[in-house]
C-alpha cells in the first residue's frame, strides 16, 4: 500500500460483486429514472417521449454517453484527486459485460465521491432538467436513462455515505466499489456503516 501501509491506515471493505451492483444499482437508478419520466409526462404530456428511441442517431448517442461516461469517472477523479491518467484503468467486466473505470490510487474520499457523481449529474441529470424544463422529450428519455445507467454509481455513494471526509478511498480491484483507509487511531468494531 505505498505510503498507506495497515501499521498506521486500516482498510474498509464497501465493495459488492458485479452481479450484485447490477440487481441493486438498477433498484438505485430506477425511481429517480421514472420520477423523471413521470415529471415530463405530468407538465408536458406523453407526445414524443417515445419517439426518441426510434431514432438510429439517439441510440448512438446512447452509445457514444457509455463511453463518455466513463470517461467522466476518470476526469472527475484526474481534477478532484489530481490523478494522472496513468493512474486510471478503463475495463469491461467479463461476466455482465459492464464497463467500468478504475482508480488505482487512493485519492481523498470528497474527491473520490466527485468522480462517482459527476457522470449522473453531467449526462443523466442536467439533461432531463432541460428536457423537463422545456419539453425535450429525446432530452428527458436521454437523462432517464443516464440516471438509471448510474445506478450503480448511487449505489457506491450509498455505500460509503458515513465514510469521513478525512478518509482516503481506492476503487476495489475487482468489485464495484471501493475500500475506504482511515488512520488505525479511528478503528470501530464495524466493518461496513450498512451492517
């Protein structure tokens, strides 16, 4: 663990199997994802919000946000943990097919958290609002489904939501999520804030 060695830094486990991030990160994306739809359909009506996902173009939109998504992972975490680019994995898992991106230094958990989020508030967020607001439909479908792809991203926010932020993270090597160090001063008999 580099300048992080266990004498003087304790690890905390808040990861879950692929599998698991799928079934649960699909429960944590899913009401925000229909309360956006539900919104637009409640000041705007159903006309054209469909539409959308007929278009060959929106879909490779869809497409090109999967890989910008990820790359908003690295970016966050490059700005806020001042990562170099060397110190970021891009992977797909093999089993559920999943993209992902991975940190392989420990940065500053605020930093960490910023890296998570800034993908669902840039391609999911941000464009149902606009689509809400001025009844863009592709727009609203678009965010929808950037919040429901986030999900397990929300997921991990939950996940380390007690963490301090004095607390350093480092993405898991191989589970969705991470495992959060803190001084072995702060030790608690807790091994996850969910148990």
């Amino acid at each position: 663990m580099t300048q992080h060695d266990e004498s003087t830094w304790q690890r905390l486990d808040r990861s879950v199997s692929f599998n698991d991030a799928n079934l649960s990160g699909t429960l944590f994306g899913l009401v925000p994802a229909l309360i956006v739809v539900a919104s637009h359909i409640w000041l705007h009506g159903t006309p054209g919000l469909l539409d959308s996902l007929a278009s060959l173009w929106w879909w490779l939109t869809v497409i090109g946000g999967i890989v910008v998504h990820e790359g908003l992972h690295a970016l966050g975490w490059m700005i806020a943990g001042r990562l170099s680019l060397k110190a970021i994995a891009f992977s797909i898992d093999r089993q559920t097919f999943s993209p992902y991106t991975h940190s392989r230094q420990p940065i500053a958990i605020n930093a960490y958290r910023f890296g998570i989020v800034l993908p669902v508030l840039s391609l999911g967020v941000v464009p149902a609002l606009i689509g809400i607001a001025i009844n863009l439909p592709a727009f609203t479908i678009f965010g929808a489904l950037f919040i429901l792809v986030a999900g397990g991203d929300l997921l991990i926010l939950w996940l380390i939501r007690n963490d301090p932020s004095y607390a350093l993270a480092i993405d898991h090597p191989s589970r969705v999520g991470c495992e959060v160090l803190l001084p072995v001063a702060e030790r608690t008999p807790r091994a996850n804030p969910t148990d």
